[in-house]
C-alpha cells in the first residue's frame, strides 16, 4: 500500500518524466479538494495539513524500502505540491493548466527555500516540502498571472 501511495498509483514508475506524470495524481485530486473549500475552508485547510503530514510519512518510508534518498519513482510529493498550486483558486480548465505549468517550473527550478529542503533536509520532510514550497510559489504566479490578466480567481 505504501508504494501505491507513494508512487501516485505507481505513475512514478514512468519511464520519464516522472514528477510531471505525477503531479497528474495532483490534478485528478483537485475536484475533490475544491469541493472540501466550498463545503467547509477549515476542513479543507485542515485536509491539506494532513495530506502534507501523510506525504512525509509515506515519501519516508518510500525511501526506505526504495533504498534512494528522494527516489523519482516517489511522487506524493508532487501531488502534495500540486495541491499547494492550487489552494484557493477557482478551478478552470484554463487554472489546471496553469497550475501544472507553473508548479512543474518551480519544481525544477527550486527557488530558495525550496532547495534548502530539497538538499540539506533528510527523510520525508525533504521529499516532500520542496514540492510544497514550490507550490506556494506557484500559487503566488498564478495569482500574480490572474491580476495582471484581470481574471479573477
């Protein structure tokens, strides 16, 4: 159950690429967290706090078994990350894209202090917050991208 878990439904074992294909997992779980933000913004803020808390504990123990410091087949992390691109936006087909766009560039260019967790941070804590963080910065460009463009979100 870990490596299912882990690995996104096992899309990190793409043969490429495999941060993109899971932050594909991210997206599908969209819906169901903007459904949460309308019914309840505690629950949902609180929901994503766990899913961050899970993600560490599952990405560590990936680690583990995989025997790889922050193995690539590991993808929780984008999912988690993902998740932060999106926190309280209004979702759009136009949104989703972006988002994904936009999370997939800071993750790669991991902006400080996303590389300080990506390097010196061990276990799951450091699979897992660089994406997180690299999230918020996606969030951060979506939102500036939406006020320049004069789309609400």
């Amino acid at each position: 159950m870990v490596i299912f878990v882990a690995t996104g439904a096992y899309l990190g074992y793409a043969p490429v690429a495999s941060g993109t294909f899971g932050t594909l997992a991210g997206v599908a779980l969209y819906p169901a967290f903007e459904a949460l933000r309308r019914l309840s913004p505690s629950l949902y803020v609180l929901t994503f706090c766990a899913l961050v808390a899970a993600a560490i504990v599952i990405a560590g123990e990936a680690e583990q078994i995989f025997g790889e410091k922050d193995s690539g087949k590991i993808t929780i992390d984008e999912v988690a990350g993902y998740i932060a691109a999106t926190l309280f936006v209004r979702p759009s087909l136009g949104v989703v894209a972006a988002s994904f766009l936009l999370f997939r560039f800071f993750d790669v260019v991991k902006l400080w202090p996303a590389s300080h967790f990506d390097r010196a941070v061990h276990g799951g804590p450091g699979v897992v917050l660089d994406d997180v963080i690299s999230g918020l910065y996606a969030n951060a460009a979506l939102r500036a991208l939406a006020w320049l463009s004069g789309i609400p979100l």
